[in-house]
C-alpha cells in the first residue's frame, strides 16, 4: 500500500493500490470470480465467512489479453474484516483470490482514481 500511496508518475502523486473488487474486473473466463459471480469476497463483504463460493478456475489466462505480460497475481488493499492479519489478491492463472499475509512480498498495479 505505501508503495502506491508514495508513487510519483507522470506527474500524478494521487495513485493508490486497488481493492479487490476492482481486481476482479479484470478477471477474464471465469463467472464465479468476475464481478457479481458465485465467490462472495468483496472490498465490502472482506471477512473469511465471505471467502466462500466458487473462488478459482482451471489454469488458463483469466486476464485481459492486452495483459498477458503481467505477473500472475497481484496484491489487493483488501484486509481481511475479521483482523488476523492478510490482505486478498488475485491470481490471474486461476482466476483465484488468495490470502495472503501481511508480511508477504506482492506484485502491485497501482491506479488513479477516475476524476
């Protein structure tokens, strides 16, 4: 998160790292971790009793095309709302959101806001 709170680019100072909401837009080929689909976690719903549902696909790209080079996951603002200390992400090959520990390297894609 401080990461993206303290990048400077392209003359913007106002990026920010993406719930997990918005990761799931990019989610490509796979309805039950896409917006709306059957995984209930949500950046509103972010408690361990939401992390039910269909939350993963077989391995594939479940990324936008013009995405292909990215990594595989990425990091999410995300913490869990019960307190034991993860933050969600998503991995792309699965179409999958993971729990991931606090203290844990990531891969970030930081965003603006639209204005």
């Amino acid at each position: 998160i401080s990461y993206c709170d303290a990048l400077v680019l392209g003359g913007f100072a106002d990026w920010r790292l993406p719930d997990i909401s918005e990761l799931r837009t990019l989610v490509r080929g796979c309805s039950g971790t896409e917006p709306g689909g059957s995984c209930a976690l949500t950046a509103e719903c972010n408690t361990l009793s939401c992390f039910t549902g269909f939350c993963a696909c077989p391995l594939g790209q479940h990324q936008p095309e013009d995405f292909l080079d990215w990594t595989t996951g990425l990091i999410s603002s995300t913490h869990d709302g019960d307190g034991i200390g993860i933050v969600f992400g998503m991995d792309y090959c699965y179409a999958r959101i993971e729990a991931w520990s606090l203290t844990q390297e990531a891969h970030v894609r930081c965003v603006r806001s639209q204005q």
